[in-house]
C-alpha cells in the first residue's frame, strides 16, 4: 500500500528523500528555509501539534582544504511536528554551519520556551524570537553545557561522591589517579588531596 503521506511531506517541503522514524515522515531541510518549511508542515500538511524542538551537536566539521581554517562547532536542529488529525508526523531537520536559525515562534508560540532552551544549552541563535532570557541556568552561568567542547570536569576538581576507581575501596592504598574526564585540558587543575583530619575513625 503505498503511503500518501511521505507523498504529501515531500510535495510539501520540496524534497525527493525521506527518512522513517515510526509514523513520522525524517525530512532534512536547508537552515535558510526552516522557517518556510515549518509553515508548510502546518499550512500544507495539518500538523497543528508542536511536539518539540531542541538541536543536536554534531561536533566540529571538517575544515575545507589544507590552510583551511576548522570551522565552529555545527549544529542540528530537530523540530517535531504532529498532525492530530491525520495521526502521523515530520520530523524536520536542519544542518547548520552557522549558530543561527530564524524562530518559528511566530508560526507556533509553543516553540517559544524551546527556542529558548536550545539557544541557553547550545549557543544557537533564533532572530525573530521576541526574549532569548536563560530559563533553566543560573544567570552568573558561562558556557552551553550541552555542546560538546564544555569541559564537564567536576570528576577532575573533587571527587566523585559515592564512586571509586578500580582498585579504590576503604581503606586501601589508591591504586591510580582518577580518570580525566573526556574533553579536560591537559592544564586543568588537579583534584586536592583529601584532608587527613576528615578520615574515618575505622579507616586505616
């Protein structure tokens, strides 16, 4: 039987592939035509459910050319949108090379507070968005925790609680110092030796 939606999606959005992902129709779009595509998937296709949006970091891309400098981290965007009606869906993608894709806010109001997620976690810009005020972070916070070049590094300034290195029980000699996070400069301080007046009085 064939399926007149995936029909429908790429008539809608102008494109030849598809992917699958359940009922949902996977269509990638260019990050200069998010905004247009978004309003086709609720203009043209009834989607009229705005599920999520959030964005992907797919690390950095590959520099173009030997003296080419690496370019910044991209980043894909992830929007999806359900039609209650027709019991199907778009999960609508964009690459970006560049930290930036309009806002749909003005298409779905929903997207607002996701908009604003993404752009505190990942650093992506949304013009057209009224307020991109942080909603989840401390205001004092610096950095985009969920790109991957922030150092997550608490492993490295104190121990663990609760975890132990192989080798590692109570009251035994360390075995190895503990593992460097994934990611840490090799500059980044060293976790303080524990202070011998806090030791249990059983341990040895």
């Amino acid at each position: 039987m064939p399926d007149f939606w995936d029909d429908r999606v790429r008539t809608a959005l102008g494109v030849d592939e598809l992917g699958t992902d359940g009922p949902r129709s996977v269509a990638d779009v260019d990050p200069k035509d998010w905004h247009a595509a978004v309003r086709a998937c609720r203009d043209d296709l009834g989607c009229d459910f705005f599920d999520w949006l959030s964005a992907v970091d797919e690390g950095p891309a590959e520099a173009e050319g030997e003296d080419a400098p690496a370019p910044g981290p991209r980043f894909r965007i992830v929007a999806h949108l359900w039609s209650v009606a027709e019991r199907r869906g778009v999960l609508l993608r964009a690459l970006l090379t560049e930290g930036a894709v309009d806002s749909v806010t003005d298409l779905y109001p929903g997207a607002d507070w996701h908009e604003r997620e993404t752009h505190e976690m990942f650093g992506v810009d949304f013009p057209g968005h009224p307020d991109l005020q942080p909603l989840l972070l401390a205001p004092e916070f610096e950095g985009h925790p969920l790109r991957k070049d922030f150092v997550l590094a608490s492993r490295v300034v104190k121990p663990w609680p609760g975890a132990k290195e192989p080798g590692e029980g109570h009251g035994t000699v360390r075995k190895r110092a503990p593992k460097r996070p994934p990611g840490s400069p090799d500059d980044w301080m060293e976790p303080e030796a524990p202070d011998p007046r806090l030791r249990r009085p059983d341990a040895s």
